[in-house]
C-alpha cells in the first residue's frame, strides 16, 4: 500500500484499517511517523502451532537485509494459539537476554520495533476457541521498500492488491466502508506484557553462551 505518509484517501477496507493502526503505531514508536508504505499479511494458525524465530525483513531477507520501522500484530482471535514473543535480539547480536509475551486477544494491538527478533509460542493444552485458530494480521510500516506490481514480477512480498478478475475475485470483500470515518475508535487499554527472566536455556542444564549462536536452521527462520 503506498500513500504518502498514509495520508491518502484509502481505496479500500485494508487501507482505512492500517491508517487507524498507523495511528497508535506513532504514539508507540513515534518513529513510525517516517512510514510511506505498509505491507500487510495474515496468519492462520491451529492451536499448537507456532512460528520461528525470525526477524521482519523486505522480501524474506533475499539479498540485503533490510527491516521496517515498526511491526504491527493484531488478535483476530482468543483463547487459542500461544502469545507472541518479542526479544531484545536484533540480526548480529548476541543472544537476547530480555523478552516479552503478549497473549492473543481479540482487537489487542502490539507494536514492536521492525527489527528485533520475535515469534509466536505454541499453544498448550486444549483450545475451547470454535474456529480452533489463532488468527492474526500484520502490517509493516516501511519509509522505503521494494514493491511489486504483481505475478509478472514474480511472486513474493509487497505485493499490490491484484486487480478483480475471474479468477481472482477476493479483492472485492474489501471495498472501502462509506460510513468508517464515522465510527469511533475504541479507546486503547494497556494490555499485560509478561517480562521473560531468560530467553534461552540450555536443554543440559549448562550456562548459555550468549556469544554463540545456535544452529540457524533449528531456531530461526529465513535467510
């Protein structure tokens, strides 16, 4: 999505949502302020399953790593799926010695800096949720990203919205609502963050080594 410092008019439901989610992005990371594009995507997850390590990076980490100015998270969901976890471990560092969980909950915001290391824990136990997926959408706020018109770029990240057609017909769920402007927003509640006294412990009992990475292949993902 491209609108300058997303201030444009929105031309669709997606973009009228991440104007709003812009909004607590600055009073969070007032940094977000230099955002022109964001990047939006969605998970769909059963309960035990979680999601590696990994840093938010332009297109997966292919070539240069670059990463957003901010990570937004937004619970479509409750009761299911493990929280989200969010260390103080950036790409070259030592081992994080801080982190933190947020538990899923439905219309919970959370807005971390883009290039910090973080995941998402499996569930425990038995879910009570109907659906039985924890349901998540994304968006990374960017002041500069490679973006892609669409298949014949080839596919991958930042991605436009492809237009409607036979075979592709689910931008229309997402026309722009007539009346957003003049529903009010919900007044933001500070939700509970879980301080994490270690974020990585050694199966043998050993002291950690935050000098020396593990494998990259068992913990993290991409690159």
């Amino acid at each position: 999505i491209n609108a300058e410092y997303m201030g444009a008019a929105p031309t669709n439901t997606i973009e009228q949502v991440i104007q709003q989610l812009l909004a607590h992005a600055v009073k969070a990371r007032p940094e977000a302020r230099k955002a022109k594009w964001a990047e939006w995507w969605a998970h769909c997850r059963p309960h035990s399953a979680g999601h590696q390590l990994h840093f938010d990076s332009e297109n997966e980490g292919a070539g240069t790593v670059r990463h957003p100015i901010a990570s937004v998270v937004v619970y479509l969901s409750e009761g299911v799926g493990g929280p989200t976890l969010v260390t103080n471990q950036r790409l070259g560092d030592p081992l994080a010695d801080s982190g933190w969980l947020v538990y899923p909950k439905e219309n919970r915001v959370v807005v971390l800096d883009g290039s910090v290391l973080h995941g998402v824990i499996p569930g425990r136990g038995v879910t009570s949720s109907r659906t039985g997926r924890r349901t998540t959408f994304m968006v990374g706020l960017w002041d500069r990203v490679t973006h892609r018109s669409g298949p014949a770029d080839g596919l991958g990240a930042s991605m436009a919205i492809p237009p409607v057609s036979a075979t592709c017909t689910w931008p229309t769920l997402i026309q722009p609502l007539s009346d957003f402007k003049s529903k009010k927003p919900l007044a933001p509640k500070p939700a509970p963050v879980i301080a994490l006294p270690n974020v990585w412990v050694r199966v043998d009992g050993a002291p950690v080594d935050r000098t020396v990475l593990p494998n990259y292949e068992e913990c993290f993902q991409g690159f």
